[in-house]
C-alpha cells in the first residue's frame, strides 16, 4: 500500500556544534519494527544577510518594578541565533556608550539611568540596524 507520511522536524543543538558545511540527514519512516523507506538528503547551514529582514525591535520599555516591561530585551521579538558576531550597544543622547552585550538574549534594566531616549546599535554576521529606545519610568 502506498500512502503519504507528513511530519516536522526539529533539531536542536548547541551553536558550537554549528558549522557553515554541509550536513548529510537521513530520514527514515517505519511500520512496526520494519523500515518501510528511507532517504537521504544534503542540508546547508549558512548565515544569510539580513537585509530583508522585517522583525521589529522594541523602543519602549518601563524598569518600575511593576515586573511587567521591566527589562530592555529583543529576544522575544527578534531572532538572532549562534551569530559569533553579535554585539548590542546602547548610547546616551550624548553618544557616551552605557551598555554593551554580546549576548542575544541580553535584558537591560535601564542601570538606574534616567526616562527619556537611548539609541542602539545592533551588529551581527546578518545584518545591522540602529534605532532608539524609550525608557518611561
């Protein structure tokens, strides 16, 4: 009998596992103990410019202590993925730079810095993008 299988993959591994070559993956389909097809395909990973990328950073945040908005984060809303090269700068409306990271999944308190404009600068292997962010106390 033939028919239709339908399924979704999903590997995860840790970024230093990653490298930019390809990877041989084998699909195998049973029934019951038997292997009823397999196949074979070849899988490029690679970093891709981000130039079409449409996701939105967030420019407001309120560090209250109401513990809702409280930290300034962009990893719910924009994903940035074993970029080695990624880096995060926050700059006063002077220019001094006051934060930096070179983690995705960084979350900024405001550093008992006074309400009022902040400008970033994100820098990654994708793409690059700058912006402001509002901090509302």
């Amino acid at each position: 009998a033939q028919g239709k299988a339908e399924g979704t993959l999903r590997w995860q591994t840790e970024c230093s596992n990653l490298r930019e070559e390809p990877y041989v993956v084998t699909f195998k389909t049973f029934y019951g103990d038997c292997i009823s097809d397999t196949i074979t395909k070849i899988v490029y990973v690679k970093v891709i410019s981000g130039s079409e990328t449409k996701e939105d950073i967030p420019n407001v945040f309120t560090p209250n202590g109401d513990g809702k908005n409280d930290q300034y984060s962009i990893a719910q809303k924009f994903a940035v993925f074993c970029d080695t090269e990624f880096s995060f700068f926050i700059f006063d409306r002077w220019g001094k730079k006051i934060y930096e990271s070179t983690d995705p999944a960084f979350a900024w308190d405001g550093d008992d810095k006074a309400a009022g404009t902040y400008f970033y600068v994100l820098k990654s292997k994708a793409l690059e993008r700058t912006g402001s962010i509002n901090l509302i106390r």
